[in-house]
C-alpha cells in the first residue's frame, strides 16, 4: 500500500465520485481508478460498490476510510 493510493482512496471517498476527486486531486480519472483498484487488489477487498458512474463505499472501505483518514492527520 502506497501513500498516495490512500490520499486518491480518501478523497474518492469524500466525493463519492471518481472525476471529482481527480478534479481536486489534479490527476486523470483514469489514474484514480487504476490506483483504487490496485489498492483492493492488495488488500482484497472491494473499498466501492459500483452502479454504473455511481460508487458509495463498502464497509471495508469504511473501516480503510477511518483509519487512512487517521494515518493522514
């Protein structure tokens, strides 16, 4: 796990939406979405439920989201 696939997993997470956090973020969506799934893949879990465009987090995602969100104060 890198640190920048927290930040790019939390900020998503904050936004709920991949081209939102790329937006603040500064990066493609593309590059946001491949660092996410790199991150479940490592850790084998799904952080997001996709429907479609739409994602909302799973309760791994939630639980990652509390403690990366912990590890980055």
């Amino acid at each position: 796990m890198k640190f920048d696939q927290l930040v790019y997993f939390l900020e998503t997470a904050r936004s709920q939406h991949i081209g939102k956090a790329s937006k603040i973020l500064k990066i493609s969506p593309s590059a946001v979405s491949h660092s996410i799934a790199q991150l479940e893949n490592e850790l084998g879990v799904e952080l997001f439920a996709r429907q479609g465009k739409r994602i909302r987090l799973t309760e791994a995602g939630w639980r990652l989201m509390e403690k990366a969100g912990k590890l980055l104060e």
